[in-house]
C-alpha cells in the first residue's frame, strides 16, 4: 500500500469513527457532518482507484 492509498483508508477509517461516535451520542447535527465527511472520504477514494469495500471500510 502506497502512502496516497494508507492516507486515503486513514480518512475513511477516521469519517467512520466519528459517525459512530455521533450516533452514539445521538447529536443530529455531528451525524451529518459526519456522513458528508464519510461520503466525501469515501468518493475521494474511489477517484483514486482505492477499494474501501475491499477493506471493509466502505459504509453501504
């Protein structure tokens, strides 16, 4: 894994912490901050040939 890929995963990985530590707080407004940075996450991944379905960081 290249240092663009581990980066790329680390944000995922990081979007996907705070959405379910918003969940868990039941605090409306951190969940969609948190999913928007989790799909923008995500999507800039895909753009780079990154598969976070492969690791299991993809949501949905």
């Amino acid at each position: 894994m290249n240092e663009v890929t581990e980066a790329l995963m680390a944000r995922v990985r990081a979007a996907r912490a705070a959405l379910a530590a918003a969940l868990s707080a039941a605090d409306a407004y951190a969940v969609a901050v948190a999913q928007d940075e989790l799909d923008d996450a995500i999507r800039l991944a895909r753009r780079h040939g990154v598969d976070t379905e492969a690791t299991g960081t993809d949501e949905g």
